[in-house]
C-alpha cells in the first residue's frame, strides 16, 4: 500500500497535533485552537512566591534564579552548599526588605529569610539589582518586587 497517495487529511491533522504536543505541550495546542500565543512577559503571567535562592561558587546563582518575582510581605532566603564559603548580598542604595537593610553577610551560609516591600505607590513593579558575592567573585542578578497599583 502507498502511503502517500491514500493519506487522509484526519490523519494529517493527528500527526501534525501530536507533533505540536510532544514538541511544546499545551502551549501548541493553545496556539492551534484558539490561535493566539500567551504572554510569558506579561507580569500577569508570573507568578511570585516566598523564594530559596541557591547560591553557587560557579555561577552565582542557578539559571532560573538570575531573575527573581516576590510581592509585598514575601521573604527571600540565600542558601548555599557546605563549602561554597561565606557570601554577600549587596543593594547598593536601596533595599527591598523591611527592615531596610542593604549589605547582608551570611551567617552558617544562610541568608534571609528577609520580607519585602511592595513597589513605590503608583508603580506595579520595581525591580532591584544586587551584587552576590561568593568567595570574592561578584554576580549580578536581580529581585524583581511585583504587586503594587
């Protein structure tokens, strides 16, 4: 039998379905049915929760956490391996935390957790970029603070 001459077009969409879903999930079929893409920059698309940020000697921090979402009242926490050594985290001028604080040294390679503010009245969001500092070498990720008006 030929294949190709006798294909018909329910087979045609089943693979083409199937391949979308193995490929990106749900969100091909979302694009296929209703044909619009979502919106993974829209900050009504992140979540934020309280947060574990995992601080390596290599890379500062892991992937994921180079960018980080809290809201109002949240806490954020540094933590490191045994033997990643003493690090810092340092806003520079201004700090996210309600206690105001700017440099914080770890302590037993812990550090936090520290609860934040929200954004400045009127803004939405406010992001804060930080220097981690492992072993002497500096990072710069950044803590990204979401839930104002």
């Amino acid at each position: 039998m030929n294949i190709s001459r006798g294909t018909s077009g329910f087979l045609v969409t089943a693979l083409a379905l199937s391949a979308g879903l193995l490929l990106d999930g749900c969100r091909t079929l979302k694009f296929l049915v209703t044909g619009s893409k979502p919106h993974d920059h829209n900050l009504n698309y992140v979540a934020c929760d309280n947060t574990i940020v995992q601080v390596n000697g290599n890379t500062g921090t892991a992937y994921e956490d180079e960018l980080v979402f809290l809201c109002k009242g949240q806490t954020i926490t540094w933590s490191a391996p045994s033997g990643t050594g003493s690090f810092t985290v340092d806003f520079g001028a201004e700090s996210p935390f309600d206690t105001g604080q700017i440099s914080i040294p770890s302590q037993n390679g812990t550090i936090g957790p520290l609860s934040v503010v929200g954004p400045p009245p009127g803004r939405r969001a406010k992001a804060f970029k930080y220097r981690l500092t492992v072993g002497g070498t500096p990072f710069d990720p950044h803590v990204i603070i979401m839930g104002g008006s």
